[in-house]
C-alpha cells in the first residue's frame, strides 16, 4: 500500500505542476514554461515554415538556367514567373513562421521565424520588406548564429538590388565573425557572387574556392567546380581549369553536367599532337552517341571552337554552318553559333558584311534576356553602318580601279563580270525549281498516301471502338475521330486540295471561274492548249509541240529569236555606267571614298573602342586625300593622338600638314594659339554686345545713330564671327534710308558674300520682294484712293516735359524746309495705306497738329508721319525682325 499511496500522491504532484506550467506558459516566468514554449515554437509553425521554404529553395536551385556557354549563374534568376509559381507556398510560410511570433513570443526561435519571414518576402522579391526584416534580427537577435544569417540575408537582398557598396560593407562585417559552416559556406557564396558582379574574377574564384569544401550536396558542389573552371579558363589558368573538370568527371556527375565537362576540357586541354588526336576520336565518339542527338548542335560548336583555337577560321566556319543547320532543344545555342562566325568574319577574315549579317542573325536567334543580348544587338547596328561605309570605299576603288584599264582589257573583265553574274542567277533559279518539284513531289505523294488511307479505313471498320484507333498505324485515317481533326470535311484538307489543283490545271489548264469553263476557245495560259490536243506537258515534252499538227487555215507561230550575248551585254552596258571615266565622275568618286574613310575612323575610334584602328583609318585618309573635306578635322585628330602618346615627331608633322594645306582654318589656330577659343569667345561676346544695341536702336527707329553704332563696330571689330549679321543689319539700314534703286544690288550681293550665312533665306526674300515691285505685283501706295491719316499727339499723350525751341527767324506756321518733305524718302508697307515712316532726318519737320489740338514736335531722330506722293517709288517690305547677334536667329 505505501507504494500505491505514494505512487498516487507523487502522480498528483505531478500533474499539478504540469498544470501550472501549462497555465503559466504564455507569461514565461519559469523556466518549465520557457520550455514548453521553445517546445511549441520550434516543432509546429517554424518547423512546417522551414520545411516549405526548403522545397521552395530546392524548386528554385533546379530550375536554374545552365547555360553552360557562359559562367553558370549561383542564385536562382527571381522573376514574375518564379513567383507567380511559388507564391501560395511563400504566403503559407509567412502565415506559419508568424505562429510563434504571434503566440510565443518569450520563445527562442522567434528570432529564427523572422528569418523565415525574411527570406520568403526575399524570394517574393518584397526586397524592401525582406531588408528590413533581416536589420530587425540583427538588431534584436540575442543569439549570435540568428544575427549571422540575417547578416548573410541582408548581404544577398543588397545584391540583388545592385546595392554593391552595401553588401561589401555586410560582408566587411561578417569578416570578424565565427560563424557555423553552414553560414560559411553561405558568406563565401555571397562574396563570390559580389566579386562576379563587379567584374573581379580573380577574387570570385578565391571565394568559391573556400565555399566548394562545405557544400555537402555532390551535385551542387560539382556545380560549382564548373564555375571554377569557367572563371579558370576565363582567366587562361587552363591546368588548373582541367584539375576542376577532373574532379567533377571522378564523382559521377549527371548526363549533362558530364557532357558538358568533356566538352570543356577540350577547350583547355594543351594543343600538342596527342592531344589533337585524342580530341579528334572524342569528339566523333560524341557525335556518333544517340544519347547525345539533342546535343549536337553543341558538339560541332565546340569543335568549331577548337578550331578557332587553332586559327583554323576556314573549318570552323565550316563546322559552324553545320551546327546552324541541326535542329536544337536549346533557346540560345544558335545565337553563340552565329556570334562566333560574326566574330571570325570581323576579327580575323575582316569580311565586314558577312561579320554584319551574321550579328543580326544573332539578334534574331538569342533570347533577350540572355546578358550578351544587348551588347550583341548594339554591335550588329554598328556593324551595319561599318559595313555601309566599307562598301562604298570597296565599291569605289574597285570602279576607280577599272576606269584605269585599257579599253580591251576592260571589255573583257566586264564580259567576264556580267557571265558570271548570269551563270550565278542561273544555277539560283535551277536549285529553286528544283526544290519547287522535290515540295511538289512530296505533297503528291502525301495526298496519295491520305487518299489510300482513307479508302482503307472506309471500307475495313476498325475494330478497336471510340477514341482508340490501330497502333500499329499511327497515321491512318479514323473514321472516328476525321470531324475532330479537320480531315473528315474535304476543303478543310489543303493538302487534297493542292493535289486536285494539280490535277485540273493538268488536264484543264488555268482556267477561269465562269460559265462555259470547258469550252475550248476560251484563252488559257496553260501550256496544255487546244493545238496540242488537250494533252499533259508530260506528253507533248514542251508548250511549242503540237501533237496534232497544225490547225486549219493557220500557219505555225515562229518562236521569237533571243540573242543569248543580249543580257549579258545588257548588265556589261549598266556596269558601264557606274565607272567613273571623266574628271567629274572621278572627283564624285573621291569624295565618297573621303567621307566615307572619315566616318570609318570614327567607328573604330568612338563605338567600336578600337583606337588604335581609327587612328590608323585617319591616317590613311590624310595621306590619300590630304586636301579632303575631312582633312582638317582628321589632321587634328591625328595631332592630339601623337601629342598625348607623346610622339612629338608625328604631332608635329601633322600640325605642319594643318598649317601648311589649312593655315585659315581653327585647328591651325588652335595651334598656333592654344587659347584661340577663349580669345574668339571673348571676341564673339563684345561683338554681340553691341550689335545688340545697334539692333535696338535700328527696331526703334533711331537709324541715324543705328548706322553710326554700326559703322563703330565695323571700325573697332572688322572680324569676328558675327560679320555677316552687322553686314546684314546695315543693309537693313540702307533700305530704309535710302532710294529703292540704290538698294537693290546691295540685296543681292549679300548671299553671294555670305553664302553660308543663316540670314540668306531673308536676304533672298528681300531681293525677291524688290522683283515683284518691278514687275508690278505688290500695289503699295499706288492702289490707296484713300486720304492719309495724319497722327495727331493729344494732351497728356507724350511727355509734358518736351518744349519746342525755334531760331530767332523761325515761327511755329513755317517749315524749316519745306522741300525735305517731298525727297521721296519713305519705305510704305506692301498693301499699306498711303502713308508711310520715312528715315528721319535733322531736317524733318515738325507735325502740324489739327482740331485745335498743341503743335508739339517729334523726338530727336525720330520718324515723323508724310503723306506719299503718288508718283513715289514702292519699295519692298522691310520684315519686322531684325538682325540678331549673340542668338544666330532674325
């Protein structure tokens, strides 16, 4: 009994103190309760959340795309896809990692539930959310483990954000920890893929170096041996490239992944003769492999490749047309196919057109988001403007170059051009017939075959019911499934309706729709015509024979003769044309050649970043065209390039060149004075300045001291860049202070002084004006009956200040001169009433005011409204806008 009694009674201790835990649990308070709590929180919500995320992740790893003809991506490539895909599982993970947040917060894992919170909004690419989840652990994590992972987090969402100053400070950071392996092996992966990022391979392959010893899975870690060895040959280190590629091939790798070593070990194997043989016997034991059909696209790449290795650009060419030729599983295999040929057109063969035909092929065949996609699009445009220019300097020379031969000799070299050219179209056209009759061929044989099937199927029921139909005749007609798939309704079949085409055009001809089809006189463009008896081609052997003879009352048609020389001497006669045989031609002719060497060099130099080339391209233009329309600008070029290198020599030979062919020019005097631009900037400011004023002075009618402003300036600056624009305010002036007839020749000679001038548009207008006044076609004050109206100034309308002054003989009812009134001085409007602003004068007048109104007197050298006379000259209109300076605009 004491043994029950205490069993009973230490029973009941027990479960009264497993009760109070119990209640006690969500304060924490005890240590019991701090158990039950990390009990609760590690094996249900946390346990289920890392668990998912850890399919997630696994999901996530093998669905990397390994384009193995680049470094192999370590991450996963997060887009609307992924997640779109992993986004109910991410919802659910956040939902059971906040359990224990939510309902144990005393708990020890509730800082690692952040972290499941953290990395689902990261793979949810809530990059924002995710960053400030991991500071939170950080910053409040007590256990030093949680803080490193979400270190580690922080350092991967700053990555993938392109937040590279960040993650490097993370991953300074992290330096002075010690940390799990686990984290390790994570931290290393993340400097790799930093040191990827800002293009520092040397210390990326010395991270994953240290990370491959802790990743305990065998294929990812012989995964990331591949990189190694990628990044290895990247950097030429081929040995020990080869040790990772050995390593990976001793620990069973999958198919592709083992495959695809071999491949690269022949790309970083030495070139030596055994070597050679023994790729040679392995690359053909690749090919001849069924296993590896889906692949041989990539093997005769790689044996392209190898070729290339050895500067063997005739068969790698060879072997990559064969590759383009072979059906591929792969998105991107053909666009590095075609990269390669563009690369060995234009670097080694510097065939620049089929280099450019080639980068656009590439363009279309490789996906856009591949990272080559962009850089290889920018080049296939270049290329096409390289290739352009390329051609017109081939094209030329080629031309210049045949203008220098004799008469016989260049009868005989076009002769030999135009048949080869013919001869050329002709096989062209015989391998397209031929094609047309192997698709024909086929597409009877097709019909036949339909047609047959059908027949047996009709007539022998299949004895398998429903949807099933004879697997032992995949391709025979199922009565039973015919109105599903189409066949079953005759005209939905296109190929029975090529063959019965056929057929009709055989034994009818091309015929018409309409009533009466049949009737023999109708016209037909069919070989198989009424005098051939209605027969087949394939009888009568061509349309000339007449089976039948010929009809009566006609007489047979004489087949026209064809001069078989006449296209040939048709093409030799247009080759002809395009020869540049006089001292015009010839000179059109350079001046193609010029411009187009000139804009060669800048291809090289600014979008192809080969220097080197495009200074050598200025050079070859300046020796060939040393007074060229470019040569200024590449003599000077050329300059700078032999003055920074230093080659004081050539700097000075080219310096000599400017100054002695253009002495005038801003390059020589760039030279000469290598403050020439602020001098002239200088100079270009006072100039405007005061053309400015005089402007000013010329719009407010002031044109006495408008023309003295100009004739300052003229004195004082007599050259500078604004010289055609003082040359056209004074004409301006001219016009409107002096006669009509005086003029006019200024008018005209302005274009031709200023050719290049942006006010010649206006200057031509003006002289076009003065035309039509002469041939009677602007009215002017001719066509006005009206009465002039004369302005009259009121109180309070001008400055009460003004007093009018008059000589001791002088009275306000008498002019000074009364003839100054009547000189014929005044410039009205086209279409404008009959009175018109004349050029004021010290002897004008002053206006005799009406209606009872105060005499005043206008300004000093201000204009004063006069009536015109009728027998006054019309003189053009004078546009509103004057002479700009500084701006370049009227």
């Amino acid at each position: 009994m004491k043994i029950a009694i205490s069993l009973k009674y230490y029973r009941f201790w027990l479960l009264a103190w497993l009760g109070l835990s119990a209640a006690s649990c969500a304060s924490d308070k005890s240590l019991m309760s701090h158990a039950l709590n990390n009990v609760a929180a590690r094996d249900n919500g946390f346990f289920l959340a890392r668990e998912k995320l850890w399919a997630v992740e696994e999901g996530l790893y093998k669905a990397r795309n390994n384009d193995y003809n680049r470094v192999l991506p370590l991450y996963p490539t997060l887009d609307s896809t992924t997640v779109r895909a992993t986004r109910p599982d991410l919802n659910d993970i956040i939902k059971k990692a906040s359990l224990p947040i939510q309902h144990r917060a005393g708990s020890d894992w509730t800082d690692d539930a952040y972290l499941l919170v953290g990395w689902a909004r990261f793979y949810k690419m809530e990059f924002d959310d995710a960053i400030l989840t991991f500071k939170y652990v950080n910053s409040t994590s007590r256990d030093p483990i949680a803080k490193q992972e979400a270190l580690i987090g922080l350092m991967r969402s700053f990555l993938i954000t392109k937040q590279l100053d960040n993650a490097k400070a993370v991953s300074d950071l992290l330096d002075k920890e010690v940390g799990l392996p686990k984290d390790a092996r994570e931290l290393f992966l993340a400097r790799a893929d930093y040191y990827l990022q800002v293009e520092e391979p040397a210390k990326a392959i010395e991270q994953l170096e240290r990370a491959v010893p802790l990743i305990p899975a065998k294929n990812e870690r012989s995964r990331t041996r591949f990189m190694l060895a990628q990044l290895y040959q990247a950097q030429g280190q081929d040995k020990e490239a080869t040790a990772q590629l050995n390593n990976i091939l001793k620990h069973n790798p999958p198919y592709e992944l083992d495959f695809q070593s071999k491949l690269l070990l022949g790309q970083v194997s030495e070139l030596d003769k055994q070597n050679k043989e023994r790729l040679d016997k392995y690359f053909a034991a690749l090919l001849k492999d069924p296993k590896n059909k889906e692949y041989q696209d990539k093997i005769y790449y790689e044996m392209a490749r190898l070729a290339y290795r050895q500067q063997k650009y005739a068969d790698a060419l060879g072997l990559l047309r064969t590759a383009a030729k072979v059906p591929t599983v792969s998105k991107s295999q053909k666009g590095y196919t075609y990269l390669l040929a563009g690369r060995i057109y234009y670097e080694n063969l510097h065939k620049y057109r089929l280099a450019s035909a080639y980068y656009d092929s590439t363009v279309q065949a490789m996906p856009k988001e591949n990272p080559l996609y962009l850089a290889t699009q920018e080049r296939a445009g270049i290329l096409q403007e390289f290739a352009k220019q390329y051609t017109i300097i081939e094209t030329q020379d080629s031309l210049q170059a045949l203008a220098k031969l004799p008469d016989t000799e260049l009868d005989k070299r076009l002769n030999t051009y135009a048949a080869a050219e013919l001869e050329a179209k002709r096989i062209a056209a015989a391998k397209a017939l031929a094609a047309q009759k192997a698709l024909a061929k086929q597409q009877q044989a097709d019909a036949s075959r339909i047609t047959s099937s059908s027949a047996n199927s009709l007539s022998t029921p299949s004895a398998l019911s429903g949807s099933q139909r004879d697997i032992s005749n995949p391709n025979a007609f199922d009565a039973t499934t015919a109105v599903a798939s189409g066949a079953g309704w005759y005209f939905d079949n296109a190929t029975s309706l090529g063959t019965a085409r056929s057929d009709f055009l055989r034994l009818w001809g091309d015929r018409k729709l309409q009533d009466n089809w049949r009737t023999t006189l109708t016209p037909s463009s069919s070989p198989n015509a009424p005098q051939n008896g209605g027969a087949p081609l394939s009888v009568t052997g061509n349309d000339q024979t007449r089976v039948n003879g010929t009809a009566a009352g006609t007489t047979p048609a004489t087949a026209a003769v064809v001069d078989p020389l006449a296209e040939q001497n048709a093409l030799v006669a247009t080759y002809r044309q395009a020869i540049p045989s006089t001292p015009a031609q010839l000179q059109a002719s350079d001046k193609q050649v010029e411009a187009a060497m000139y804009e060669l060099g800048g291809i090289y130099k600014e979008m192809l970043k080969e220097k080197q080339r495009g200074y050598e391209t200025y050079a070859g233009e300046v020796t060939r065209y040393p007074r060229g329309a470019h040569a200024p600008d590449a003599d000077y070029l050329l300059y700078l390039y032999y003055k920074d290198l230093p080659d004081p020599a050539k700097a000075a030979e080219y310096a000599a060149a400017l100054q002695r062919e253009f002495p005038s020019s801003t390059y020589a005097k760039l030279i000469a004075d290598p403050l020439y631009r602020e001098h002239e900037r200088a100079l270009h400011n006072a100039v405007a300045t005061r053309l400015d004023s005089a402007f000013a002075l010329y719009k407010d009618q002031y044109f006495t001291r408008a023309k003295a402003a100009v004739t300052r300036l003229e004195k004082q600056y007599p050259k500078s860049d604004l010289t055609d624009r003082v040359a056209y305010l004074k004409l301006l002036l001219a016009i409107r202070t002096q006669a009509p007839a005086a003029v006019r020749a200024s008018v005209g000679q302005f274009a031709k002084t200023y050719p290049d001038s942006p006010l010649v548009p206006q200057a031509l207008a003006l002289a076009g004006a003065y035309k039509k006044a002469e041939d009677g076609q602007l009215a002017g004050a001719l066509a006005s009956t009206e009465k002039p109206v004369v302005s009259v100034f009121r109180p309070g309308e001008v400055d009460n200040r003004i007093r009018i002054l008059y000589a001791p003989d002088e009275t306000p009812a008498v002019a000074l001169k009364p003839a100054a009134a009547a000189t014929g001085q005044q410039v009205p409007a086209a279409g404008a009433a009959t009175t018109a602003s004349v050029a004021p004068t010290a002897t004008t007048p002053a206006t005799t005011a009406t209606d009872g109104a105060t005499p005043t007197s206008p300004k000093a050298d201000a204009p004063a409204p006069v009536t015109t006379p009728a027998s006054a000259p019309v003189t053009p209109p004078v546009p509103a806008a004057g002479v700009p300076a500084g701006t370049g605009t009227t």
